[in-house]
C-alpha cells in the first residue's frame, strides 16, 4: 500500500515538473519572439527614418545645385540680387521657381502621398508675415563677400537649402499644416564664389625671389609693351640672366615693394576654396590629364613628388592649372599652354615649349633652351579669356548641415 502509494507521487511530481519545464519553455520562446520582434520593428523604423532623412538632405543638395545654376544664368554678372521670377505670361514663361515670394521652391511627388521639396529663401524685409520674415532672416541667401575680402559685391554668396519630406494629404492646404506632416527636413550651407585672378604684379612671370629665377641661354620671357618680364618682391636680389637668354617687357625686371602671391590674393579664395571649385582635383602624376579638358580649372597637390611633363604628358590646353609640387619640363616636351599656371614649388623648364598668359612661381625657376626656344609669353588677351570662362559661380565651401526642425 505504501509502495503504490510513493509511485503515484513520485509520478504526480514528475507531471507538476514536466508543467512547469513546458510553461518555462513557453515563457523564454514567448520572450525571444518577442524580442525578435521589437528588435527587427525596431530596426525598420530605424531604417525608413534614415532613409527618408537621407531623402531629405537630397532634396537639400538639390536646392543648392539649382541655386548655383540659377546664379550662373543671370545675365548680369556678378548676381547682386537674389530674385528667382515666375512669369507665366512672359514668352517664353520664366519658371525660376514654383514660389517667387520664397525665392526657389520647387515640390516632387515621390510616391503615394509622400511627397518632397525644396526651399532657398530671398531676401525679403518687407513681408508681411512677421513669422515667416523671422525664418527668412535666418536662412535665406546673403551676399558675403565683403565679409570675404571681395571688393565689390555679388562675388561670394552664402547659400542655405532647406529640403523636405512631408505626407501630403490635402493639397489645399500649406504642408506644414494638419493634415498634411513633415516627415523629415535638413538644411545644407555652402558658400559659391566666382573665380577671380589678380597677379601680384602685370608680368609674364612673377616669383617669390629675384635670386631664385635663371633665364639660360635660348630661354625667353617675354613681357611685352602691356607687362614687365619677371616681377618680384624688392630685396630679394635679382634673376640671373645667361648669354643667349632673352627678357623683355615694360619694364624687363621689376621689383616691387608690394607681393603677394598667396591663394586668398591671387583668386580670392582659400586654398580648400579653390580645391572645392576645381574642375580636376588631382594627387597622383599619372592622373594629370593631356590634353587639359577645356576652358578648366586643375588643382594638382602632391609636394612630396616630382610632376614631369614630357612628349608622352604634354602641358597642353587651355585654362587654370594650380600645381602645390616641384614641375619639370623635359627637353622635347613641345608643351603648348594657355592661361594661368600656379607652381608652389620649384620650376625646371626645358625647350621646345611656348606658355602664354602668366605664371607665378614660389620656389625656384630655371628656363633655357636647347637647340630651341622655351618662350613664356604674357597674354592679356589670353588671362581675360580664361577668366571670362572660369567666372562663373562654383561651390567654394562644401555643402555643411546647418538647421534642422
């Protein structure tokens, strides 16, 4: 009696631990599920959040391409009014923007209800609306270039672009305003300039240092009735010319009490200003293009190497090339360039060439000849042509997130 008695218990106990195993099991798998599905909830929220504040800053970036673009085909240069038109009764219609009392507005349907926009405000002191003048004043577009060292104004403008992603439900009413709801905005801040050239003295060629310059036999630098031959600070000695070379110009030699061949002077911009407006950014020699793209603006940055121009890799077109390294010429190059060339570094220049436009020069410069000449030439003509071609505004300060609701 007994004996039976402990088995049925001891079976009894084994069900109750078999319930509770089966309840616990049932508990974590609940929990697991659970949590799997908070965490994969979790991560597609986080998702669409990211990629629709991603869509955000593209329609950001494409307020301040338009902008740009908008500043480039103003007649008028420089731009020193900010005022998109809408005009539909004009022939042809003038559509600058969708909104001229913002400035440039411009919406897209993405999908569904979700819709985007852009906004680059004017300036407007006489709206009406004191909230909306509030916002305006602080992000709408500025002329800055006092404020950059630019002597007159139009040259730099600080530009703001507000992109949004907001649901559209009732397109009667502003999308700020229920129903409708943003989803998400940013706002990106770039500076665009337009690219300047002041020599720090009207000659063929200008460097740091009178001593640093050698003019060897067959070697010529040709100023001109319009420029002197070779400008350079005053108290820095004088070039060393060799029998057979040849320097002309109004005057031949000509130091000066006042140079400046630095970047900000030069163009106007800082050195990562001009990076950042570059047609062409380059670091490696084997990347440095021949011929040069038209009419372009190439920046070269490798001090730490040797860039050498030969019959295969000639220095050839025309534009604005800016080299931070030491440049050789080979014998033979036959190198044909028009414009403006910027060495910070050394220049070791061998004939054939002809180089017309100006040329500025940190480091030392040696020009000669072999059984031919090697002519740098000023060309007035020739600087004013690749300005008017390089004038117009290009961003000079990267895009930078600034305002977000």
């Amino acid at each position: 009696m007994t004996r039976g008695t402990d088995s049925r218990s001891q079976r009894g106990h084994e069900g109750n631990a078999l319930i509770v195993a089966l309840l616990l099991t049932i508990t974590l798998v609940g929990i697991v599920v659970s949590g799997s599905s908070m965490m994969k909830a979790n991560q597609s929220r986080t998702e669409t959040s990211f990629l629709v504040t991603g869509q955000a800053a593209e329609f950001a970036r494409s307020g301040l391409i338009e902008a740009v673009n908008w500043f480039r085909r103003q007649p008028v240069q420089p731009v020193t009014t900010f005022q998109p038109v809408l005009d539909t009764a004009a022939d042809p219609k003038i559509l600058d923007t969708e909104d001229p009392d913002i400035g440039l507005m411009r919406e897209f349907k993405i999908t569904g209800r979700l819709w985007g926009r852009y906004e680059v405000w004017k300036r407007w002191d006489a709206d009406p609306d004191p909230e909306r003048l509030a916002w305006r004043n602080q992000v709408r577009v500025e002329d800055v270039s006092l404020k950059r060292g630019r002597p007159t104004a139009g040259n730099v403008w600080r530009v703001r672009s507000i992109g949004y992603i907001y649901d559209r439900r009732d397109p009667n009413v502003d999308f700020r305003s229920y129903p409708n709801r943003i989803v998400a905005s940013e706002t990106l801040e770039a500076e665009i300039s337009r690219l300047s050239i002041a020599l720090p003295g009207q000659a063929a060629l200008c460097a740091r240092r009178g001593d640093d310059v050698t003019i060897k036999k067959n070697g010529r630098v040709l100023g001109g009735s319009l420029a002197a031959g070779i400008f350079y600070p005053q108290g820095t000695g004088s070039p060393t010319l060799m029998n057979g070379s040849e320097v002309t110009g109004v005057p031949d030699l000509a130091p000066s009490v006042v140079y400046d061949d630095s970047l900000d002077y030069v163009f106007g911009v800082s050195e990562a200003g001009l990076q950042a407006m570059a047609d062409l950014l380059l670091e490696d020699p084997a990347d440095f293009p021949s011929p040069l793209p038209p009419a372009s603006l190439i920046v070269y940055d490798d001090p730490a190497d040797l860039l050498v121009f030969s019959p295969s890799r000639k220095l050839e077109g025309t534009g604005i090339v800016v080299i931070k390294g030491n440049v050789r010429m080979s014998p033979g190059s036959l190198s044909f360039f028009d414009g403006l060339l910027y060495i910070d570094g050394n220049l070791d220049m061998n004939a054939p060439f002809v180089m017309q436009g100006a040329f500025i020069v940190t480091g030392t410069v040696t020009v000669q000849g072999v059984g031919d000449f090697g002519d740098l030439v000023y060309s007035d003509t020739t600087l004013s042509l690749v300005q008017d071609n390089l004038a117009s505004y290009r961003i000079s300060r990267p895009a930078t997130q600034t305002i977000q609701e």
